[in-house]
C-alpha cells in the first residue's frame, strides 16, 4: 500500500469473504503510512485446506477516497504424494 496525497493513509480494517477465506491469513490488521513516507505491506498468505485452486476477495477499509479496495485472491493446493 502506497499513500500518494496529501495526508496518511490508514488502513483502519480488512475482512476476507469467498468460498475459501479460511485458507488466507492478511496482517497487520491496520497500518497507517504517514504522508510522503514510503509504502508498506499486508501480508498475504494462504495455506490451502484442500488440493485445487483456492479463492477469497480480500476488502481493505481505509480513510483515502475509494474506500473500501477489493483484491481477488488465489492459491493452488496441490496434491502431496
């Protein structure tokens, strides 16, 4: 996440929705990037719960106009023999 304006940008909550959010962790819960510094990260992971491609849409609520942003998330659970 980048703040490009003219004030911080504070990501204030996030939620993940979809047929396999169980299988994606996002951290922090909240950020906030304070105007002109550099950009931050949420950390995305996934641990798959089955084999097979795994979805969720990730919203992140946050005080810059366009709030909230929907990401789509995907991972592929494969199989371990």
């Amino acid at each position: 996440m980048s703040e490009n304006g003219t004030a911080a940008l504070n990501i204030t909550s996030h939620s993940l929705d979809g047929p396999d959010a169980a299988d994606f962790d996002v951290s922090p819960a909240t950020l906030s990037i304070a105007d002109g510094s550099a950009p931050q990260s949420l950390s995305i992971q996934c641990a798959p719960g089955a084999a097979g491609l795994r979805t969720a849409l990730l919203t992140v609520n946050h005080t810059a106009m366009g709030s909230p942003a929907l990401y789509s998330l995907t991972c592929l659970g494969e199989f371990l023999l």
